[in-house]
C-alpha cells in the first residue's frame, strides 16, 4: 500500500464516527479521489464532494457569462479593446469569439467599452436561466437591435432607414422609456405619451412602428415573450393637406432663381423625382437620344444605395423642354463626363453631388417666400407634378407609372389633389342636371 493509501485510510479512521453508512472503497477510487484527500477529507466528504464537483461541470456554460475585456497593442495605430467570449457552435460545442470594440481613444476604460457591446451581451447570454431571472431594460434591448440590424456592414437595411431609425431612437425612444425594464412596458402608457407629444400622427405612428420592431427583435432572439405596442393605437392620418403648387406658381418659381436651381427645379417639377433620385443623377442615366432618364440608385446623406421599391427604378421619358435645359447646364458645370454627377459640387471637386437641403434652405425657399410661396420642400414638386397630372386628365395607370408607385392607391390618396377649377367644373355640370327639368318647364 502506496503512503497516500495509508494517509487517505488515517483520515478514514479519523472521521468515521460522523457517518452512519460507508461504502467499500478501493485503491483505483483513492486515486481518482487524491484531489480530494489532499485537502484533509475523509473518503464519504471526498465521494460527496465529487458528485457535487460533477454537477457542476454539468452545468458549465449554463451560467451567464460577461466575457473579458482586454486592452491590445496594436503596431502602428493606437491601441484598442478587445472583447473576448465563448458560443455554441453549430456541432453544439463551445467556440472561443472576438471582437474588436473600439480604440483606447474613443472608450476611455472597460466600462464605457463594455457599455458599447451590451447588446451582444445580452446575445452571448440569451439562453442563460440567470438572464431570464434578471429583467432587461429597453436600453439594452436597444443596443443589441443596433448591433443586429442598424451597423454599416448590414445590407438588408438602406442608409436612410438606418439613419431615421436611429434618429427616432436617440430622440424620443430612448430619453422616455431607455431605463424601463421591457416587463414594466404597457399598451396603455405608450398610447397616452403618443397623444401628449406635440408631433404629427405620421411621425407618433413612426414611433410606434419602430418601438414594435424593438419587441418584435427582442422575440425573435428570445429576449423577451411578448409585445405590448401590438395594442397600442396610433393612427397616421394627416392633419393638413400637403402643400401643392400651381402651374403659375411654378412659373413665377423658376423664373425668379438661377441657372442651377431653375434647372433643378424644372426638372423636378417636370419629372416627379425623389430628392434621393434628382441629386443621384449622372450623365449616363440621361439618353438624349431615346428621350429618357434611367433611375437606376439613390443618394441620402452622400451615402449612395438603392432606390425606395423596385418599381421606382423604371425609367422615365424626357420632354424635349427638359432634354434643352440639361443641355444648358451641362456647357455651364465643369462636370461633363458620363460617370460625373449631373449636379456635382465643386466643394468636393465633382467626387459628390450638392446637398439638396442646403440648396433648399439657402436659395430656392427664400425665392419661394418672395414671391408669396410658404412651406415647400422638395416633395412639394412631387406632389405638383402628380396633381397637375390629374389636371391634365392623365390615365391613372399612366399616371401611377411616370411617378413609379408600387399601387395606384398610393398615387390616388396619397399624392394627387384635384384642382379647384376643375372641381368647380364638375359640380356645375351636376347643378346643370337639377336645373335642366326646371328651365325646360319654364
């Protein structure tokens, strides 16, 4: 017999007298128990403790994790913080993961870099039973929906999307309800702050929206169970008509701005494009020859993607009055080559095109307000040229198609207003109806 055999039987005899019920215990369990006995325990405590060591293991990867944060030198750059962690992989085995957060530079310590990755910690632990003790507030819910759906990397999501959405976050979302636990979230309470905030419907029904996308994201990745903003009743009805211009107004418009506005502007009017559209422009989208505009992408701050629907990439016929004045404006800019945007700025050396809202903002509203127009934008020329095209008694599938609607009901309802004149027309032809039986009797 080996001397730890003969130290492990002393401890035995030792602690005998506190335990009723003793097993047979061998040279190979000694062995496999050394660990154990080392620290001064009997056979039964050191049995004991192996089970419970066992269910331990068992267990491993079960608890929450809150991974490592570590510090790392970079050559040649400033030096970054490096989150480390450990996932289920697809063989159902744990993988070791890494990250880079960010530089020393932009997170001061491990806690402002941990701040910046709670989302995927909440990823790392969704199915931890410690996690769905402890509640998750909206604010991180918030940030694991970022780093899902709204990075620069995801493709499935437009920059105009990403922007509006983080816009509505940081604004309204997150200052109201960020410190909410999702649980304390009711149908009830939301509704009442929509109707309390000074906003149009569209924009509280926007809110809405993305707050439901919020749960719906949390479901799916098994954050939370249920959402609540599902009952919450917000409509999107205007409060006031859009602003639409007529045909004269539009004259008095172009006539009172220069060469690069007025072009801007008449082509705008004339073709119904989106200000993502008209600024994405370039000089191969023009066919002089075949008389037509091919919109083929769009442009929301300089960040060049896709058009809105796929039926706004449909192109569109030039009227020869159009084809002359992008002629005119092509002899002015310096900016002649095919691949060169058609209203490129020379700030950026023709690499971008103009700022839209600034050129809104500096030149063409102030035109607008002296001469007596108010509230325009560059979607007022959108809904001009529908309106004036229903003045003009276009078809309305003509119609849907040179505005390039996915549905005819958005042209209708949302985009087209009828004239005055033409609806004073229509109802004197009724009264002349009623009248007719009269004057014939007369």
């Amino acid at each position: 017999m080996t001397v730890c055999a003969i130290a492990c039987l002393g401890v035995q005899v030792t602690h005998t007298a506190g335990h009723r019920r003793r097993k047979a215990i061998t040279f190979l369990d000694l062995l496999q128990f050394l660990p154990f006995l080392i620290d001064n325990l009997c056979l039964n405590c050191a049995c004991k403790s192996c089970r419970q060591f066992s269910a331990f293991e068992g267990q491993k990867g079960r608890f929450m994790q809150n991974g490592s944060m570590m510090r790392t030198e970079r050559h040649g750059g400033r030096d970054v913080w490096e989150f480390r962690w450990r996932e289920p992989g697809p063989d159902g085995k744990r993988k070791h993961r890494r990250m880079v957060v960010g530089t020393t530079n932009e997170f001061g310590d491990e806690v402002a870099a941990r701040q910046a990755i709670a989302g995927l910690h909440l990823c790392m632990n969704s199915r931890s039973e410690r996690l769905n003790v402890r509640q998750i507030t909206v604010s991180e819910l918030v940030d694991h929906y970022r780093q899902r759906e709204l990075k620069p990397g995801i493709l499935w999501k437009t920059h105009s999307t990403k922007v509006t959405y983080d816009g509505y976050l940081n604004k309204w979302i997150m200052p109201r309800w960020g410190n909410y636990t999702l649980n304390r979230i009711s149908a009830g309470e939301v509704e009442l702050w929509l109707r309390s905030l000074a906003l149009a419907k569209s924009s509280c029904a926007k809110i809405r929206n993305i707050m439901s996308v919020l749960f719906n994201h949390g479901i799916r990745h098994e954050i939370c169970k249920y959402n609540p903003i599902r009952l919450v009743r917000q409509g999107a009805k205007r409060k006031k008509f859009p602003t639409v211009l007529s045909a004269s107004e539009v004259q008095q418009l172009i006539a009172s701005l220069g060469l690069r506005e007025r072009t801007l502007v008449l082509l705008d009017a004339g073709t119904g494009l989106r200000m993502s559209e008209l600024f994405a422009l370039k000089w191969r989208d023009i066919n002089f020859q075949s008389k037509e505009i091919s919109i083929t992408r769009s442009i929301v701050f300089q960040v060049v993607g896709p058009c809105k629907t796929e039926a706004s990439q449909k192109p569109i016929p030039l009227d020869a009055y159009l084809a002359e004045a992008l002629r005119t404006w092509r002899e002015y800019t310096p900016y002649q080559k095919p691949d060169d945007w058609v209203f490129a700025s020379p700030a950026t050396f023709g690499k971008n095109p103009y700022w839209g809202q600034t050129l809104m903002r500096s030149f063409i509203r102030p035109a607008a307000v002296k001469i007596g127009i108010a509230h325009i934008g560059w979607h007022t020329f959108r809904h001009t040229y529908s309106t004036l095209l229903g003045a003009t008694r276009a078809d309305i599938k003509v119609m849907q198609e040179l505005l390039r609607h996915a549905s005819s009901r958005v042209t209708l309802d949302t985009y087209t207003q009828a004239v005055t004149i033409h609806k004073r027309r229509a109802q004197s032809r009724v009264i002349r109806l009623f009248r007719a039986p009269a004057v014939a009797a007369a």
